[in-house]
C-alpha cells in the first residue's frame, strides 16, 4: 500500500521510481531511499507530524486570537417593584422611531425578569457585570434589598449605580444603606472600569482622575447619557418630557476629551439601544431589562476592537425558559 502510494509521489517524475521502489519496499515506515541511501522521513510522515502539531496546537494560537481579553454584562433599569400592578401590559411597542424607543414595562414581573436574567448570565460566565442604574422602581428599602439579595446570585464581581429611581424619593438614603458605595473602581485584565453616580459631585472628579492614574484604558458607566444626538434629545422631550443628559454632562465631556486612554462610555436611562462615537470615544446605551422586549447587552474587548451584542427576549416567559436570542454583532475597532 505504502508502495502504491509512492507511484504518485514527484520522484515517479524524477525518473527514480523504478531505482527506489526495491529499496522502499524493504524501507521501515516513514523512510525513503534513494540509489539505496535513506533520505529521511517519508513525506507522508512528514504530513502526519504536521498534522499532529497543528491540531495539538492550533486551538491554542487560534482560541488565544479569539478569546476576548475582558467580557462585561450591562443589565440596566431593571425598575424591580414590589408594589406592581396586578395585571400585565401587552407586549406591543407605543413608540419606536429608528434605535430611540419606548415599550411597556412589565413591573408586575419585574422581580422574576432580574431573577431569570442572572440564571442565563451565569451560563454567558462574564468577568464583570455591572448594572447602570433604576435598580427599583420607587427607590424602597425593600426593593433595594430585593436586588441586592438577586445580583448576589451572580458568580461573576458585579457592580451598581444609582439611578433617577433609586434618588428622586429619598434622595438615595436606602441605595447607601443597601450597596455603600457611590462609586466604584475595577481593575482588570489591563482595563479599568469605573462608576458614576446619578449627581456627580467635585469628589467624583478626583475619583475620575485617581482612577486614570494607571495608564490603562478605561470604560466609564453611567447612569444617564453623557452625549446624545440632536434628533434623540428632541424625541425624548417631545414624547416623554424626559431628559437624556446627566447634569453633569459638560463636566464629563470636558473630562473625556482630557484623557484619551477613555475608549467608552456605557449607560442605561433611555429605555434605548444607541451607539455613537464622537471624537473617538464609544457612547453606548442600552435599553430597559424589564421593557417588552427585555434585552441585555454583552460587551467583549479584544486586543484592537469591541464587539457588542444584545440578547433579547421577547416575553417574559421566554425569560423564565432562558430563551433569549443572541443579536447580530457591531464590531468597533480601537484605537
């Protein structure tokens, strides 16, 4: 057989297969002669010990280019109530006008969505998940309580911040009782995240600058947005007398365009799914996990670029079944 497979080889053009096919036959396997003298390896073996090293060390240098260096979870105005109304809104869409949209909130069930949500997080296995703000709906000790026991849940480090709905009631008394901190620094696989308050304060600048102080390349997480189109400003107040910018936007801006190790800022508050870039940075906004239909967003960091996706649900017993459908990919190169 070995023989037979020889006639195909280039030496049958070399004018030397009649000249090695006696001394090949007797020819241990993976050895070929030529005018009696062995050549080395056969190049069938040759193949096979190629064969053998890639396949024992392809997954290594092909799974290392793909693995992302950071996976981050943003979950965000889960609004968990516990005083919710006793019937559930119909899962249709009242406004929805290109990415800026408004759906029902499904405050009934709003405990359950978190529940269900983190069971499927847990299969995803993240590095870090972090909940942009409007933790509660009315900002209660109860319901922050009821988070906090939730999130515990997580087997991944996960993170907080306030929103308009965990401040506007008690000017956050129970969101500092129940998480502690206004603000929190991470330190991870060569990136640093960071998390701002609803009302930024003068210390939170200096807890900006002490957090930049390594160099790294940085995410920060808010609650409201720091830049929004002219188009979804507009929409926003039009339909819903709502403002999209923190009052602190400038103060950010300012900040953002002083550092450029900051790639991205990554927020909840407008009940939307937005991504812009401006001036370099990634401005990126995810809609409502209690909202019909519920999303979550998955944000994967690589050497020289991001990807981010959204897992969606379209019922809340698809949640419960942990149907969710992963979306397409938006690829954002670094720089």
């Amino acid at each position: 057989m070995l023989n037979g497979w020889m006639d195909g080889v280039n030496l049958h053009k070399t004018g030397l297969h009649r000249q090695t096919r006696a001394a090949n036959s007797k020819a241990p396997m993976g050895m070929v002669f030529v005018h009696g003298k062995c050549c080395g390896i056969l190049f069938l073996g040759i193949k096979r010990w190629i064969l053998l090293i890639f396949l024992l060390f392809s997954p290594l240098v092909f799974l290392g280019e793909n693995l992302p260096v950071l996976t981050i979870v943003q979950i965000s105005d889960t609004q968990v109530s516990l005083v919710a109304p006793s019937s559930v809104p119909p899962p249709l869409i009242y406004l929805h006008l290109g990415p800026y949209r408004r759906h029902w909130l499904d405050l009934k069930n709003s405990e359950e969505i978190l529940k269900y949500t983190v069971e499927f997080i847990n299969k995803i296995k993240p590095d870090v998940v972090v909940h942009t703000g409007d933790l509660t709906q009315n900002g209660s000790r109860g319901e922050m309580k009821k988070v906090a026991e939730i999130l515990s849940s997580l087997n991944s480090p996960w993170y907080v911040l306030m929103g308009d709905h965990d401040y506007d009631e008690n000017q956050g008394k129970y969101y500092y009782e129940v998480f502690k901190n206004r603000n929190n620094l991470v330190e991870i696989n060569g990136w640093t995240l960071m998390t701002f308050s609803i009302y930024p304060s003068g210390e939170e600048w200096q807890f900006m600058k002490e957090g930049l102080k390594n160099g790294n390349p940085a995410i920060l997480f808010t609650h409201r947005l720091i830049y929004a189109s002219p188009l979804a400003k507009r929409i926003a107040m039009l339909f819903r007398d709502v403002t999209l910018l923190s009052p602190q936007w400038k103060n950010f801006a300012y900040r953002i365009q002083k550092n450029p190790q900051i790639k991205m800022v990554i927020s909840g508050h407008a009940h939307s799914n937005f991504l812009w870039k401006k001036k370099g940075v990634y401005y990126i906004t995810t809609s409502s996990l209690t909202e019909v239909p519920h999303q979550f967003r998955v944000v994967e960091i690589y050497p020289e670029r991001v990807k981010t996706y959204l897992y969606t649900a379209r019922t809340f017993q698809e949640v419960k079944e942990g149907k969710w459908k992963k979306g397409k990919p938006k690829i954002l190169p670094l720089p």
